[in-house]
C-alpha cells in the first residue's frame, strides 16, 4: 500500500527553540516551522517562507548545490558557494 499524504510532524528542540518538521511518503522535506516562520519546500530545490515570501532556488549540477538565489521583497540576490 501506498500513500501520497505526508508523514507525521517530527519536532526537534534546538537552542532557538522548537522546530517541526513535515516528510512525504518518500521522505523528502515538505515543510519546516521554526520560529513562527513556516517554509515549504518543493522538489529539494525551491523553498518558500510562507509569512514573509521569501523564497530560495537552488542550482544543482553534478549532485551538488552550484548556486542559491534568495528573493526578499521582490528584490533577488544570487550567491556562489564558498569553495
């Protein structure tokens, strides 16, 4: 049997507090609560934070993350890996 819901809410206590987070059915990240900041993920390489609108793209090539570009406001800013 399969399902397309996703998994229970797994919390963890950290030193700024609680966060909790949301897995699918192949556990991959849906979503993470910290803070009162709720950011939703799609596919591993979108985030979006749901109260601010921040969102964050992720470029990957070869299996690893090449380049992340974050927008606030509507204003963009894309940044390289430090290697």
């Amino acid at each position: 049997m399969t399902t397309d819901a996703p998994s229970p809410r797994v919390g963890t206590r950290t030193a700024h507090g609680v966060e909790t987070y949301t897995y699918d059915a192949d556990g991959s990240r849906v979503s993470r609560v910290a803070g009162g900041i709720t950011t939703l993920y799609f596919g591993g390489v979108f985030e979006q934070e749901k109260e601010t609108g921040t969102t964050r793209s992720q470029y990957t090539f070869g299996g690893g993350v090449i380049a992340q570009r974050e927008t606030k406001g509507g204003k963009g800013d894309a940044r390289l890996p430090a290697w």
